[in-house]
C-alpha cells in the first residue's frame, strides 16, 4: 500500500483513529482481526522431535540396531531390558532438555520488546505484539519500531534504515504528505517501517501494518538466520568429545577381539563394546552444559538479572572488568536540585526565585522559565511525575517556585526543539515568547560555555565572565553534585533553519543548576566485593569529572591508585598509548557514547574480560563489542536491548556483581559434573579394558554397564548443577576461560581417580572370584558406590565434606539416596536379578564393597587436606 501518499488526516480516517488514537474497545476488537504483532519465527523444536533427537546420536542407533537383531536371532528376553534402559535415557534426558528449552523461551518472551502507544487519549506501555493498525505509536530515540508507520509528527526524527535498504546513513523523516506513488522505500520520508532503529530525536506515527504485513514481515525469513549458538565451553567440550570417542571406539574394538580370541560369545562381546562406547563417550556433555546454563539463568532472572545469549551465563565468571554507567546504576537516578548559581553567587533552590520576588526579564526568572519549558517531563494521573530523572528535578524546582510548568507551557506554547543527546550534551525548545521567539537550551556546562556568548546579571547582558562560573561548577561538582548549565536566546521569530549548529550558538548564559543523587545503597557493598573477586570496577560517565571522581571516591571505585580520564583525552589517545594505561584508569568523565569502544577495545586487546553496561542507541556497537554488553532494563533502549547479552531489571550495579558471583558459581558446577562424570567413566572403561589382559573374564555385562549409566549421569550429575555457591567464590581472581576444561590439574584429576577406581575394581574381582563370593554382583555395586563417592568428592577441590556442610547439597543427598535403593533393588530383589545378572550380597560381601568405595571418599577427603595445608602456611 501507498501510504506515503495520504495526507495525516486521510490516514487517520482511514484506521478510524485521531492524535488521541482508538479506544481500548476497538483496540481489542482489531487484535482479534489482525493477530498479535510478531514475525512468523522458524517453528520450534516440538517435544516429540526433540525426543527423537536423543536417540540421534550414532552409538546409540548402532546399540538398539543391535539389540533387535540379538533379539531376533538370540533370546528376546535378554535385550528387551537393554531397549528398555536405552528408552529410559532417552526419556530423561529429553525431560532435562525439555526443561531448559522451556527456560530459554520464557527468558526470550522477557527480553521481548515495549512500545509506548496512544490509546483512549492516554499514552501506555505494551507490548510491541499487542500494536494494531490504528494505533497512534510514540518514537524516541534508540527505539526499534515496532510496525509500520506513517509518521504524523516528527521533531528531528531520524532513523537507521540500513536493515531494510542497506543505507547505513539515518535517514530524517518529516509528517509532510509526499506525492509519488512508486518511491523505493528508502525514500518515502514520511514513513518508518518495522525493524528499523530510531537513532536520534522524536516522532509519533499512526500503524498502518502489522506482522508479516509489515514491509520486513515480507522478508522475514532475513531475521530467521542463526549462527552456531553454542557457547566457547561446549564447542571445547564437543571437540574433546570428538577425540575421546575416537579414543573410546579403539578401546572397545580391542576389547572385542581380545573377547572373541578368548572365546567367548561375539554376540556379547559386541553388546558390550558397544555398551561401553555409549556410556563412556561423553556425548551429552555439551547438553548438559545448556541444561545446567538455562536453569542458572532461569534462577537469574529472579536476581533481576534477565540473559539474552546463553553463552553470557559461562563468560560472567571470567569477568575482569565491569565498566559501569554512574547515574542510574551505581547512583539511585533520584534527582533533587540543592544549589543554584546565578548572578555571581550560589543560592540554596528551594524557593529562592519565589522567595526573592523574580522579576520578569532577570536571569533566575529565565532559569525557572527554562526549568519548567526546556522539559519533556509530565504529570500523570496520580499526581506523580515520568521522564528523566533530571528532568522531574527541574520540573519539581520551577514548581515549588512558583513557575507551574503546565501553565506556563500553555502561555508559551512550544514552537520547535532539539532532543536531547549524549553526544551534545545538551537541549534546546523554542518558544513563543510575550515578544517574538524565545529559546532555551540546558545541558553540561562545557557544551553551553562554549555555545553561549554573554551572561544575564540580574536583568543585565554582561560579557560572559568564565573566571565566576568554572569555580561554582567545580564546588558544587566536588561535592558530587550533577551540575546542569541553562542558557537563553532571543529571536525575531522561528528561525527557518532549526539545527543545533544554527540555534545552539551566541547564547546567554543564565545560571548552574546542581543536584544531588546519592549513592544506591548496595552498591558500596558491591563495589568492596569486586575488589575481593579480582574484578575492577570501572566508572565511565557523560557527567563532568569532578562530579564523577567525587561519587567514585564516595564508593570507593577511586583510591590512590586510580586515575580520571576526559572523553577528550580519550579522543586524543591513540589505541596503542590507551592500552598501556587503561589498566589504570578507573573513571572517565564527559564521554561520548561512541568513545566507550575504544575503552572495550583497549582492554580487551590487554586480555581482559569486559561487561559493559548501556542505555542508548550509541551504546550498542560497545556493548556488541564486550564480552558481556549489560543493558538497562527500565532506562534502557530497544536497541541497547538488542546489542547486549544481559539486561538488568533494576538498572542496579550490585546485580551485575551478583550475576557474576552465579556466573562463577555455575561455571564451577559444569566442571564438577565433568570431573565426577569423566573420572568415573574412566574407572569403568580401565577396569573393562585391563579385566581381559590380567586373564579375567568380562566384569560386567552390556546391561549392567548401561544401568551403571543411566543411574550415575543423570540424577547425582544434575544435582552438582544446584551445588551452592562456594563461600569463597569471590574471594578468588576470574576464572580464566582459556585455561580450559582439563587445565589446572583437572585433567591429571578425572585420570588418577579413574586409574584408582579401576584398578580398585580390578582387585575386587581378582580377590571376591578366588575367594567364591559373587563377584560380578560386588564389581557392579563397587562401581555404582564408588560414583557416589565421587560426586560427593567433586562437590570442592580443596573443602572437605564436613566444611562443605554434608547435607548443604540437599538434592544431591537425595540423589545418592536414589541410585543406593534402586541398585538396592537390583541386587536383593529376586526378579530382578535375571535380568541384570547379579545375586544378592551377604553382609561380608556388602561390607567389602562398602568399605572399597569409602576408602574412595577417604583418599579423595586426605588429598583435600594436604592441598589445604599447602595453600595456607
Ligand atoms: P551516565 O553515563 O553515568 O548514565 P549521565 O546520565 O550523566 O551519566 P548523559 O545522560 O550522557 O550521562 O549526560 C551527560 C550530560 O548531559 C550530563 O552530565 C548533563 O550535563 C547533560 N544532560 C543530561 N540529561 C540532560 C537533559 N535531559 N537535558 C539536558 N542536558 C542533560
């Protein structure tokens, strides 16, 4: 459809709407006939090809194909129950990754996007799926838009369109109505189409397609494209996989022909070949890392910390630097102004204007004027203000002065303005003034002195006197106050040209405005803790560096060691000089957006692991760029959202802390589950490869080995996924993900322990067969104990059980206790032992087996304390 070419009223008339939008009742009628407001996304995975998918893997298809075919030529009953457990596996394992997957989409519904749109004459926030056509959308910078517009109003208005027509320039839009039916859509400038960004200024558009009606709807399938979303641990994981299995399949070909040059059944010996490469390849590893990454950040979400990539979970615990934004995040983004400076002295603001009986044309009746006109912030219904929070202060300022915004803003009616952006500093509204235009322009001090021309004293234009004003700023700056600048100009009537090069010029400096906004709480706590986990805090702000280096001094983020950088030097800096200091340098004041990159860039290039918090549409390539880009969930934009791994729901510093500190604690947990699972797994796969060349008959049958499996991975394995965080978690320097899985002595670890099972095993069967007891029955529990004793043995490296708190992990105590009464059924319960080929113990036997594997726990407990011994003198 040819929107472009009707007029705003026309388009209205035609979707029934106004400025006021349609009414709650139309609204729900409409998403009755259009449908949600969502791209058709590629399906996902249903439950049932998904439980296919577990028998995908190769070992598997080759073990049933095996078992059918020995059933069909052998005797039925006794693969029926290898089918049986190989079922059972599959029906586990797809309930775990069931339960991740469905973690994943309701983190993926969280992250979904808001739009603030006019209905019933109020403006409201919803969900971009709930827009239909009709509606009346409001745009803001750093928003995606959510439908196809025809904009109505549009002040400055400019959008990145490049991912629809490739044009990486923003394109400026106006409401006009265009004339030529069959413009490419990059230039009907009167329209904004879904999926593109608004990176500067303000608009309104009325919706006039949704969904796949939508001009990108048309191409949807361009967003359906997904790279490998595995994260660095599981490609490692799935590559060692690779290796191991190759390594495996050699062991167990051997196994095979020893068996069959033994004699025994080739039948069996290929059953249990193959059993044994089923259990032993770790094939599932890299499933259990998502598994155990989507519960961490399903917990997460509860701490207000919402993960948009997986992969976030596992790099949290390497960070080394969080780089932080200060209002908001580390301070409580409540503004209240204390101070002005105005005619050459700092006054108290409370009601000083008011108070003093302002003259109509003096500088502190221009500055209320300022404070209550140059202000998008609005009364809503319950008396309560919205907008930014530095706004609402000077809102509430000019109020309590006597200067109600509301009325002042019907006297003089807004003709025209210049948003606000992080790059200028600064923003200008034009008004219509009792005589001719007025405009007025507040921001950082430096933009405004270097914009303005003379100062108002009293009612007087004086030439701009620098050596007054720089000393109040940096009073009210040290003391950690954010310091605002407010300046005016006059004009004949609205200029023609209005850009800030033509309008923010030749003004009249008119006064400081200083506020206060204190500390959050918590975040004095989670800057110390930083310290202790070898994480450095960094503060990067657009406020002015003395306001900045106060607050940080306050927290503690600066001390003697650190320095404060000015986004200009940081201009200046060469990469390669900025590299040599960045590890110093712990605030930068009066930054660019755009500049943070660089920061990113520096550290990374030094090694370092970065988060990177941001709100606006300039944040985003730093915050694609970190390793872990943080976005603001209440502050924060759309597209800030989009380019970035975590969003926080309280825009809280001390969430990010936190994050980490569960980074660490799940990343820790996946190597436990690793270690107890490999070194186990080694134990068996040494005991089945060495029983044949020490003359032994097969210690265990294909059965027993898949239950040995099937029990040991999956309950106790799943509950060191839920180990508490270590107490010293942050007391320790990052993890460094480099190290990899088999690094720091974790390798030598799952291969010892592995030896020593399987050698332990070896002698219990060459022991309980001379002395007649039922040795394959001890050999089989021995394994099953002994796994026990590893999981609980993985729960630390260096903590024994007692400090651990033996029942802190209650879940895993549950799961030793399952796998005990199940096995407990497989040996005394008498119809279960044809089936798995055991008899039951007597106490003698038992008693052996038990003490075998608490000698397991017993040395894994004394090589604990030497270690502790070692680390502490
Ligand atoms: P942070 O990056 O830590 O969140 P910030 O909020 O101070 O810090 P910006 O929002 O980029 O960073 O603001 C930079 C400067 O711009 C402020 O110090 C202030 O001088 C000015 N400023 C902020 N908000 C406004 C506004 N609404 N109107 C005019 N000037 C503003």
């Amino acid at each position: 459809m040819d929107w472009h070419l009707l007029s705003i009223e026309e388009a209205f008339a035609k979707f029934g709407s106004s400025k006021s939008g349609i009414s709650l009742e139309e609204a729900r009628k409409r998403l009755e006939q259009y449908g949600r407001n969502q791209l058709r996304e590629k399906r996902a995975r249903s439950p049932f090809v998904m439980f296919v998918a577990q028998f995908g893997d190769f070992m598997i298809l080759v073990l049933i194909a095996a078992a059918v075919i020995a059933g069909i030529i052998g005797d039925a009953g006794d693969m029926a129950p290898i089918i049986a457990i190989v079922l059972l596996n599959a029906i586990i394992g797809f309930m775990q990754e069931y339960r991740a997957e469905r973690a994943i989409a309701a983190l993926k519904k969280m992250a979904g996007f808001t739009a603030e749109v006019i209905r019933g004459g109020e403006p409201q926030t919803m969900a971009v799926e709930e827009i239909v056509p009709g509606d009346v959308v409001l745009l803001r910078a750093g928003d995606v838009v959510p439908a196809d517009l025809r904009i109505t109003e549009a002040a400055q208005l400019k959008l990145d369109e490049a991912s629809l027509t490739g044009e990486s320039f923003p394109a400026e839009k106006k409401s006009s109505t265009l004339d030529e039916a069959s413009l490419p859509l990059g230039e009907r400038v009167n329209m904004a189409y879904r999926g593109t960004i608004v990176s500067a200024g303000r608009g309104v558009g009325l919706a006039v397609a949704t969904a796949m009606e939508t001009e990108l709807g048309k191409i949807a399938s361009m967003i359906q494209a997904e790279g490998d979303t595995r994260t660095p641990l599981q490609r490692k994981l799935a590559a060692f996989g690779r290796r191991l299995a190759l390594l495996v399949l050699f062991i167990c070909g051997v196994i095979f022909a020893m068996g069959y040059l033994r004699g025994e059944s080739p039948l069996l010996m290929f059953m249990t070949a193959i059993s044994l490469a089923v259990a032993v390849i770790p094939e599932a590893l890299p499933a259990v890392v998502t598994i155990s990454l989507a519960l961490g950040a399903k917990k997460m979400v509860r701490q207000k910390a919402l993960i948009r990539r997986l992969s976030a979970v596992e790099t949290l615990g390497a960070v080394t630097h969080i780089c932080t934004d200060k209002t908001g995040t580390l301070t409580r983004n409540r503004m209240t102004v204390t101070r002005l400076f105005a005619d050459g002295r700092t006054i108290p603001a409370a009601t000083s204007a008011r108070d003093a009986g302002v003259a109509g044309n003096s500088s502190l009746f221009h500055l209320m004027a300022a404070a209550a006109l140059c202000n998008d912030a609005r009364t809503n219904g319950d008396n309560g203000l919205s907008g930014d929070p530095t706004e609402t202060a000077l809102y509430v300022m000019a109020a309590e002065n006597g200067f109600d915004p509301v009325k002042l803003a019907a006297q003089f009616p807004r003709l025209a303005e210049l948003p606000f952006d992080a790059d200028r500093k600064c923003m200008t509204t034009i008004h219509e003034g009792s005589e001719g235009v007025v405009s007025y322009t507040k921001g950082g001090l430096e933009a405004i002195l270097a914009r303005s021309s003379s100062m108002l004293s009293g009612s007087t234009i004086v030439s701009l006197d620098f050596g007054a004003v720089h000393p109040a700023n940096e009073a009210m700056a040290a003391s950690g106050q954010r310091v605002l600048a407010v300046a005016m100009r006059r004009w004949a009537s609205l200029p023609e040209d209005i850009s800030s090069e033509a309008i923010e010029k030749d003004m009249t400096f008119l006064a400081l405005v200083g506020m206060e906004d204190p500390p959050r709480e918590e975040a004095f706590d989670a800057v110390a803790q930083c310290k202790t986990a070898g994480i450095i805090p960094v503060m990067i702000t657009g406020d002015h560096p003395a306001t900045a280096a106060a607050i940080a001094r306050r927290l503690s983020i600066l001390d003697g060691e650190g320095e404060v950088m000015t986004g200009p030097q940081l201009e200046a800096l060469p990469l390669h000089e900025l590299e040599k200091r960045v590890e110093d340098i712990r605030v930068y004041a009066r930054v660019a957006p755009e500049q943070k990159l660089k920061i990113v860039q520096a550290l990374k290039d030094r090694g370092k692991y970065v988060a990177m918090t941001g709100d606006g549409v300039n944040d985003a390539p730093a915050l694609k760029r970190a390793d872990i880009g943080v976005a603001m969930g209440i502050t924060g934009t759309d597209v800030a959202k989009e380019a970035a791994a975590m969003i926080l729901l309280d825009d809280n510093f001390a969430t990010i802390v936190r994050a980490v500190r569960e980074g660490r604690r799940i990343y820790a947990n996946i190597l436990k589950f690793i270690i107890y699972s490999i070194s186990s797994n080694c134990g068996t796969l040494v005991l089945i490869a060495f029983a044949p060349f020490l003359g032994l008959p097969l210690p265990l049958f294909p059965i027993q080995i898949l239950w040995l499996n099937l029990l040991c991975d999956s309950f106790p394995g799943l509950a060191l996924a839920v180990e508490p965080v270590e107490k010293d978690a942050m007391d320790r320097p990052p993890i460094d993900p480099a190290s990899g899985v088999f690094a720091e002595g974790r390798g030598w670890f799952m291969a010892r322990y592995g030896i020593f099972i399987g050698g332990l095993a070896l002698g219990l069967q060459v022991y309980a067969m001379k002395a007649g007891h039922s040795w394959q029955t001890m050999v089989f529990t021995f394994l099953i104990l002994s796994r026990m004793a590893m999981a609980l043995s993985a729960r630390s490296r260096q903590l024994s059980l007692l400090q651990l708190g033996i029942f802190s992990n209650s879940q895993l105590i549950g799961a030793i206790l399952l796998v005990v009464i199940l096995h407990a059924c497989v040996v005394w319960i008498p119809a279960t032992n044809p089936v798995f080929a055991t008899e039951p113990l007597d106490l003698r036997e038992m008693g052996m087996v038990l003490a075998l594997s608490v000698a397991v726990l017993l040395v894994s407990e004394l090589e604990k304390a030497v270690l502790r011994r070692k680390r502490l003198p």
